[in-house]
C-alpha cells in the first residue's frame, strides 16, 4: 500500500510537444565536495549523482563565496556576491530590488516551483520572490527547523506536486534539501548504512568555537562523519527518484547539483561552519547534466555566483552579476578570475582573495592574515612569500568596492579606504566597512543596502540550538 502510494506522488504529466527542457537546480546544504564520490570520496555515498556526473559536466574546482546558509543562497539565486548583496547577516533580507534568477526563468516562459526546508532559505527572508509555487513547510514562521525539519521525500513530494500544477509549461525547480546539515539522522536503515545508530549519549553539536577549545575525540569524529555520509546517500537515492520521475513522464531535465557550502570535520580543529573560509566550507560540488550538455571536467575554478547567469543565459535571460554565464563546453573553459569570499557570522570578521593558485586569507578581528600556495591550505608561506602577500592585500582591499563617504566614521566594522585599512578617516571621502551591514555613525550611505528583519525570540530559540547564533 504504501509503495503503491508512493508511486503515485511521483506520477508526472506528459508534456504537450514541442517542450522546452525542464531545469532542476537543487543546493545540498553543508555538501563539501570530497565527500562526492565523483570528487575522489571512498564511500558510496552518491552514485545517483556519480551517474549524472558521468554524463554531464563536473566542475573540479566550484567555491562558495561564504561559508554559511543565508548568504549564499542568495548569490546562488541572484549572481550577486555577498558584499555586495548585503544580506551577510539574519537581520537582513533579500532586497526588494534585487534580480532573481526564478524571475528571469519566468520571463524566459518557465513555470517557477521552489521547494526549500529551512529557515534561512524561506518566505521569511524573501527568498519565495519570483515562484509560482512555493514550499517552505512554513518554516518561516514556526520552530521547525529544531522539531520536525522536513527530510528529502517530503521535499521531492513537494516539487513533484508542484510540477503536477503546471502540467503545460517547461518548469524550473529550485529544490532546497538540509538533512546533510547538524543534526546528521538519516531515516530508516540509512542511519546504519556506514555505521551504528545514533544515541542520546552522542555528542551534540554546540558552536564552532567550543571544539576549538575542546577537541573531539577521534572516534566521536568518525562516527559523526559517518552519520553525516549516510545522510548524503539518503539524500542522493531521493533525487535519483525525482529524477526518475522526470524521465518516466518523458521528461529529460537540465540537472544542476551543488551546495551552498561544506563542513569541517576537525581538520582546522573544530566541526562546523560559517567561521572560516577554508577550503573543508568553501569547495562545493557543481555538476551539470542533462539534454545537449557535454561530458567532461572543468578544473578552471568557478564560483556559485555563476549559477544564476548561466541558467538565465541559456534562456535567452541575462542577468547583470558578479558571475559570468557559463559555456557548458569544456573546450571553452571559463575565464580565469580572483575570487572573493568573506564571514562575518557572530564574532567573525573575514575576508579572502583566491588569486590563481594562492588564497590570502585576512582575519579582520585580530588582523592577523595568511597566505596559502598549497590545495589543501595547510601551511602559511606568508612570511616566505611578503611581496605576494602584500600584493594579494592590495588586490582584495580594491576588490572591495565604496558604501560610505564621510569623515571621522565610528563602526564596529573595519574600515578600508585609498586602497589600505584606516582606523580614521581625516578628510571626506568615499569608504568601505566590513563587514557591510557594520552600524557607522558619522558618515552617509551611498546605498540603503538590504532592509532588515527582526527575529522573534522563538526564532532565536530556534537558530541557538542548530548553532546558528550564540
């Protein structure tokens, strides 16, 4: 009874001839890329996504421009860099003036469904703009994030209703899956496919910070990792469904698969994300498959902000952003580019360029920065290397753009101006705070930026006991 069920929430209409393809743009929350079996991971843990890969276009190196939810989702769907988007904090939404890629998809003749399932992707921060149908589980508006976070078989019986309502159009989905994200407890006989089940003595996340200060231990590891993998294989069998569905009503859709940023796993010395920028949150899977897309590999780096103009692009959409569209050709690899990235996440304050093969990474807080010319990014050759490290500060300092003009600005940011950092500024003139949505008195915004939000104290509630806030 209940797989005849399932079988029919998976039932999808023919589409009339001639059709436009479908495009399906999902974002895993919290997938770094090595854990993808098609990026070298050792487990099974993806081998729907490996048989898209397979025939599609992997992208070795794709970074995120931050290393946490809000953020850069909000560069996934607009193009539009972090800084310069402004929404760099959860008292910020998404600016009502700000181009979405689900509004282009719509102007390009595409029936619009997002399904999203957590908070800081929901109707709450504006993020439902441009969607004929939308579902975020009205998590914008309860605690369920903390209760009953939707798992990935709800949220394909969404998508899927969805794209039953618009039987006659070409659809773009954006689907939004968290169960990669803490807490890792896969449903059924996933929860033991790499390891045994979790227990109430297992440890609970707590905040970045705390590992830093207290380790943990490497079993306890280890067996978070695992719970964590069984839930990116859960996650993969349920789009494999999705996808079947697709091809089963004569459907062959664009697949577009990424995250919005990774994990760490003790690497740096403590779990989690949004604190650093290392490369544990910043390198995130892009694979692209589908009708018309060729097989191959892009090792030329790419950027999450590049999403959005690519899928507008291919659809006659342009979009003005901080990406650059995308050819689909790894022939015509894209242009080699710096990429900038920046935190600011509770007591973090931090910014870094990726300039070729080196990151300069500048802590803004002790102002203390270092420079890296090794993948992994393990040791500093800052000190080795001075002219490069001043000349990466230089880059990314003019890279950072103007948002104020004034004289004698107070903030509890970090101040840039004529291509250095100040602590005051004698003359009027135009500058740059960091992090953007800083408090400055003394001074004047040459843009009003994001409009704020205001949480409510359940919310909060809510977002301390994921580790969000502190």
């Amino acid at each position: 009874m209940i797989l005849a069920l399932l079988a029919c929430t998976s039932k999808l209409p023919t589409p009339p001839p001639p059709v436009q393809r479908d495009v399906v743009l999902v974002s895993i929350d919290t997938l770094r890329a090595d854990h993808v079996g098609v990026y070298g991971y050792g487990r099974d843990t993806t081998p729907f996504l490996d048989e898209l890969a397979a025939k599609g276009l992997v992208y070795t190196d794709a970074r995120s421009p931050t290393s946490w939810t809000l953020p850069t989702h909000l560069t996934m769907l607009s193009g539009k860099l972090p800084l310069h988007h402004g929404v760099v904090d959860d008292k910020r939404k998404v600016p009502d003036d700000l181009p979405l890629l689900a509004e282009r998809m719509q102007a390009a003749g595409f029936a619009t469904v997002g399904v999203v399932t957590t908070f800081f992707v929901s109707q709450r921060f504006g993020f439902d703009r441009g969607f004929d149908f939308w579902d975020d589980f009205d998590i914008h508006s309860k605690k369920r994030n903390q209760t009953e976070t939707p798992d990935a078989e709800q949220a394909v019986n969404r998508v899927l209703k969805g794209v039953r309502s618009h039987p006659d159009q070409p659809v773009f989905v954006f689907l939004h899956l968290y169960d990669v994200h803490y807490p890792y407890a896969a449903p059924g006989d996933w929860e033991e496919r790499f390891d045994r089940k979790g227990t109430d003595d297992d440890l609970s996340y707590s905040k970045y910070s705390a590992y830093l200060e207290d380790p943990v231990e490497p079993d306890q590891m280890a067996h978070q990792v695992a719970q964590y993998d069984e839930e990116l294989a859960y996650v993969d069998s349920q789009l494999r469904r999705l996808h079947e569905a697709f091809l089963e009503a004569g459907r062959d859709p664009l697949m577009v698969i990424t995250a919005d940023h990774g994990e760490e796993f003790g690497e740096r010395g403590s779990w989690g994300h949004a604190h650093t920028l290392n490369p544990e949150q910043l390198h995130v899977p892009l694979i692209i498959s589908g009708p018309g897309v060729p097989v191959g590999r892009v090792t030329t780096r790419v950027g999450t902000q590049d999403i959005a103009p690519t899928l507008a692009a291919l659809h006659g959409q342009p979009m003005s952003t901080d990406g650059v569209p995308l050819s689909l050709d790894p022939e015509t690899p894209p242009p080699e580019r710096d990429f900038l990235s920046d935190t600011s996440r509770f007591d973090t304050n931090r910014v870094a360029l990726y300039h070729g093969e080196l990151r300069y990474d500048w802590d803004l807080v002790s102002d203390e920065a270092r420079l890296y010319a090794d993948p992994g990014e393990t040791v500093d050759v800052a000190a080795e290397r001075p002219d490069d490290a001043q000349a990466l500060r230089a880059a990314l300092i003019q890279q950072l753009g103007v948002g104020w003009e004034g004289t004698t600005p107070t903030t509890n940011g970090a101040i840039f101006a004529q291509g250095q950092r100040v602590t005051f500024i004698r003359e009027p003139t135009l500058f740059q705070v960091i992090p953007v949505d800083a408090e400055v008195t003394g001074a004047e915004p040459l843009h009003l930026g994001a409009a704020e939000i205001e949480l409510t104290e359940d919310e909060k509630k809510m977002l301390q006991s994921l580790g969000y806030m502190q």
